[in-house]
C-alpha cells in the first residue's frame, strides 16, 4: 500500500514548502496538482529526488466555469481546447515520472448538462477515447473520477465510473472512489468497491465533512476491510480540505487545519492497515 495526499488540498502554499512537509509528515508520495506540475516541474522533479518522494500522479485541472477544460462541452472548439489541455497534463505527468492522470469526463463544478439524453456522455467518451491514444504511448493511466451530482453532471457513483471505463475499453483507462463522493451518492460503502476493484487504480479518502479521516461519520473499517479482502494494493490519496466555503477552492481562511488533517490521516490509514 502506497500512502499520497493531494497537493491541491494545501491550496496556494508553495509546492516546496508543500513537498517538504508531506515528506517530513510521513507520506511515501504526493499527488501533484496539474497547473503546478505544467509551471514547476523541474522543481519538482528535483525535490522529488532530494527528498526521496514520489510523485504518484497528477490531480487534473477542469474546473468550471472555464470552458476549455471541459472534456463534455458542447461546443465542439471548445471541447477540443479541453482535449489539448489535457494532452498538456499528460506530458506534464510524464515529465514528473508520475503514472496517472485524474481525468473528470465533466468539468469541476459544472452541476447542469447542456445537451440532451447521452449527448454529454458521448462528448465526452470521444474525448477521454483521443485522450487514452495519448497516455498509451507514454505509459500513463487515465483515472477516471467519479464526483457527487453537486459538483459535476455525468460520473457521479461507481456504477457510472464502471460504464464509462468498460465504454472505452482501454488497458490505460483506469477508476477511483473517493469516500466523500461516496458519502454523498452510494448506498454503501462496500458494494462500489466491489463493482469497480478490477478496474480500480486508486482510492481518495476524506471524511463526511471532507476533514481528516475520524472527524466526521464515514465508518472507515469495514471499507477498508473490503479493500484489503479483494486485494487492492494500489495508492490511497488523503483529500481532505481545509474548513470553510466554496468546494471549488481549496484556499481557505485558516489553512493551519490542513496540516493537521494530514498529519492525522496519516496516522489513521496506517493504524487501519498496518496494525491488522
């Protein structure tokens, strides 16, 4: 088992102060922002060796309102400004020896679809499908990301994290869960883990209220139980988020709650695995 956190979480702090405390903190790796790793990434890759922490892959950049990082825009310039933005996030991947890319088929935030019936779908399975060609010839893998319906409009549950996977069928086109998202639309925490284990890559965990892990009402066990049951020894990624408004920005006005998120996090996913 590999342990990351996000480094979008740390909102505007430095990626080398960042970089240094996950490693100070206890973290095999980091999960790099996007934007960061396209702007930094000679820094990155230095401090990644200097400190001896890997860069476990890269959080894609598709927020919302800006319409060229939506991957199921409508409009069809549009979306293929999305298409070669992402492009850029794959060689920034590459660059920074990460081996995956966080890809949202809708952008961050955008709530609403703006075709009809499967439009959305199918605009955005033609672009994850260009996208998947790109990440193949530099061995990278595409995760796709499933997001509660208050913060994107078309992967919202593991069943629909499965159908877009097993739709584009391809070996470089991978999923995740993430215990928030999962809070909010599964049933379970146990059956969306089930349907997806054999295409599942990673795991981001935060709690209820998207605080460190035993902050908030998401019964850890027997989740992790079921991930340890069928095997899964991939990366789990802290993302938890400092307290305050706005799910969009990770900025907040007392950041200080990050680092203790993170450190407790830490200390609760090794207690949950190490300790059985």
């Amino acid at each position: 088992m590999e342990y990351s956190i996000c480094s979008w979480t740390f909102g505007d702090v430095p990626i080398d102060k960042v970089m240094r405390f996950v490693k100070k903190t206890g973290y095999d790796a980091i999960e790099i922002q996007a934007s960061q790793a396209i702007h930094y990434s000679k820094i990155i890759n230095r401090l990644s060796k200097e400190l001896n922490l890997k860069v476990s892959g890269l959080t894609g950049d598709a927020d919302w309102p800006n319409e060229h990082k939506d991957l199921a825009n409508s409009n069809h310039f549009e979306r293929n400004k999305a298409i070669e933005y992402f492009k850029k996030q794959i060689q920034a991947t590459r660059l920074i020896q990460g081996k995956y890319l966080v890809v949202c088929p809708a952008a961050v935030g955008k709530s609403a679809q703006m075709g009809k019936g499967s439009e959305d779908w199918n605009w955005a399975i033609d672009s994850v499908r260009q996208l998947a060609r790109v990440a193949e010839r530099v061995e990278i893998e595409l995760i796709i990301e499933p997001l509660n319906r208050y913060e994107s409009c078309i992967v919202n549950t593991a069943d629909d994290a499965s159908r877009f996977v097993k739709e584009i069928n391809h070996p470089k086109v991978k999923t995740l869960i993430d215990t928030y998202h999962m809070n909010i639309e599964e049933v379970d925490m146990i059956s969306p883990v089930q349907k997806v284990i054999d295409i599942l890559s990673i795991v981001h965990v935060a709690d209820s209220n998207r605080q460190s892990l035993g902050r908030g009402q998401i019964s850890f066990a027997p989740f992790f139980a079921e991930l340890q049951r069928l095997k899964f020894n991939g990366t789990i990624v802290v993302e938890c988020s400092a307290p305050g408004a706005n799910p969009f920005l990770a900025e907040k006005d007392n950041m200080d709650w990050i680092y203790t998120y993170a450190e407790e996090s830490l200390v609760f996913l090794k207690e949950s695995f190490e300790d059985n």
